[in-house]
C-alpha cells in the first residue's frame, strides 16, 4: 500500500529529530565532556576521566543517537524543500552526511576514552594521562572539523527556509547568520584556545538559529500553499 507523507508531517519528524541531536548532543559535549580537562594537569584531566567513566558511556549512547538523528534531520528537510531548490537542497543533505561522518569516527576517540581505564595498569601513571588528554584533545579537534561541515549545512538550508515561503523568512536570515557564527567561532577556538567564553558568545546565533527552526516545526509546522517565491512543495511517496 502507497501513502504520501505530508509535509507538516516531515516538519514534525524533523522537529523531533532536531530536538533529540540539541538535547543528546548537548548534554554530551557541555556536561559530560567539557568538564573533564583540566588546562596544564594531565594528571587531573586523568582522574576526571576515570571518575566519569559510567557517564562517558552513557555520553557515546546519547551521541550514537545525535548522529542518526541528525542524518535524519538532513533526509527529512531535504525531502520537504528540495522543490524550493534542488542544487541548494542537495549541498545541504552532503554537508549533513559529511559532518555525520566525521561525527562517527570521532566517536573513535570517545570509545578510546571509555575503554582506556582498562589498560591503566600495564600503561603506567604518566603514560595513561598523556594517552587520556590525547584523546580527549583529539575528540575536541574532531569536533571542530565536524562543525565547519555543521556551518557549512546552515547556509544552503538558510538559503532554502528564506526562499520556500513555508517558512518565516527571519529563520532563513537567522540559519546564515548562524553560519558565519559557526565559521567565526571555529576560527575562534583554533586560534585562541583559551577563549573559550568568547567562542560560546559567538556560537549563540547558530544555537538560536537552530532551536527556533526547531521550535517552528514542531508548534507551528509549515505553509502547504504555493507561494510566489517557491514552488509547492513535494511530497515524499513512501510504502507502507
């Protein structure tokens, strides 16, 4: 049996899916993770690591679910604006599968954090605390490669909210603007490391970007009538 899948029912599928990637992976990298180093104490930057072990387990689950939801994210927007633009619809879904990609073999270096405790005793002190900073280090620094792609995904899909006419047109203002914070703090942070309360002040128009986009999707869905600057939107076949 064949259906169509409208598309305030794709908003809302990827309305949920965009809140499990901001509650999943924030609470990963912002409670799980970025309390851990501690700058200039390998040593303590150890401990940290050792003591939240059951957590960092719980964080590679919860950023296992990020992932998929944000490849789902990307399938779902991709499937509700491609009739805005075809060409701004797919550099949107590739920068999505990119930043998903890298996500998960970054991952790599979280499973190396979890699994690191056991081999502590054959590693000694000194050579287990530099490999647990290394890594950690390393995750952060995989990270930030995910995020140009992130940056990278708001811009085409900015350029599809503002021209589909399904949507306000101050969410698509706010999507590019939330790329060039993106850029900004990614340049930011690769250049002074240190400033970390200035990269998170010129990261907030991304996060804003993103939740309200969120938000709309899930309260108030989307416009089905054609408007002047887009074409009706496509609806998605899919077998039942």
């Amino acid at each position: 049996m064949t259906g169509l899948i409208s598309p305030n029912r794709l908003a809302r599928v990827a309305s949920l899916a965009y809140l499990v990637v901001i509650v999943a992976g924030g609470w990963s990298e912002l409670v799980v993770r970025g309390p851990l180093a501690v700058e200039g104490d390998a040593a303590a930057t150890a401990a940290n690591i050792v003591e939240s072990n059951s957590l960092l387990r719980w964080a590679f689950a919860a950023d296992m679910a990020m992932i998929v939801a944000f490849l789902a994210v990307g399938l779902t927007l991709w499937a509700l604006l491609r009739g805005v633009s075809r060409e701004a619809a797919i550099a949107m879904l590739v920068a999505n599968a990119i930043s998903v990609a890298v996500m998960s073999a970054n991952l790599l270096n979280h499973g190396a954090l979890v699994v690191l405790e056991d081999y502590s005793a054959g590693l000694g002190g000194a050579t287990h605390d530099a490999l647990a900073g290394f890594f950690l280090q390393m995750h952060g620094i995989g990270y930030l490669v995910a995020q140009a792609f992130f940056g990278l995904y708001l811009l085409p899909l900015g350029i599809l909210v503002y021209r589909s006419g399904m949507l306000p047109r101050w969410i698509g203002v706010l999507l590019m603007v939330g790329f060039a914070a993106d850029m900004a703090q990614i340049t930011v942070e690769y250049l002074a490391s240190d400033a970390d309360a200035l990269a998170e002040a010129v990261a907030a128009p991304a996060g804003i970007a993103e939740l309200s986009l969120t938000l709309w999707l899930l309260v108030r869905g989307v416009r089905t009538e054609p408007t002047a600057t887009s074409e009706r939107p496509a609806l998605v076949a899919a077998g039942a």
